[in-house]
C-alpha cells in the first residue's frame, strides 16, 4: 500500500521517492506531507509505523502532520482535489 501511495504522489509531484523522506526544518514537503496523511488513512499501520517508514524521529509527528494537512485542504481546494484523486486511485483494488 505504501509503495503505491508513494508511486501515485512521486508522479503527481513530478518527485523522487527520496524527497518523501527528507526532512528540512521550517521548510514545508507537500509530497511529504500528502504521503503521510494517505499512508495514515488507507494502510492500517499505527502512527509508530508509519513515522518508522518516513524516518521520522516522534510518532507524535505523524499525527501533527496529518492534523495540518488537513486543515490546509479546507482553505485549499486546488490541494484538496489532488489528495481525493491520489487516495481514490491508491484506494482501488488492482484487478
């Protein structure tokens, strides 16, 4: 399921799979953040996992990440249309 979240916003951002990973403080990472949110929707992990896979120190981080996200899709509608089209193509079963 990750792999797939990750292939689906890497494409839409036009990013390596790196910049998911990568962490610049006071500097925000949409792909990033996006990724994370959607991870934290549709795998199931727990937020210890999923800060494990985006080598994030805090599991705490994961749930502020998400939190902020969140509130920027409701002033961003341009956002909010990519993260409904990312998770509706990451939530569809391969056939």
């Amino acid at each position: 399921m990750l792999r797939r979240v990750n292939r689906e916003i890497c494409r839409e951002f036009k990013v390596s799979e790196n910049k998911l990973y990568q962490v610049k403080r006071g500097e925000e990472n949409m792909p990033r953040n996006l990724a994370i949110t959607i991870a934290r929707e549709l795998s199931g992990l727990r937020m210890p996992e999923i800060a494990e896979r985006y080598k994030i120190a805090s599991y705490r981080t994961v749930g502020t990440i998400c939190y902020r996200f969140n509130e920027r899709m409701k002033r961003d509608k341009n956002l909010l249309k990519i993260y409904n089209t990312i998770k509706g193509i990451c939530s569809q079963r391969r056939t």
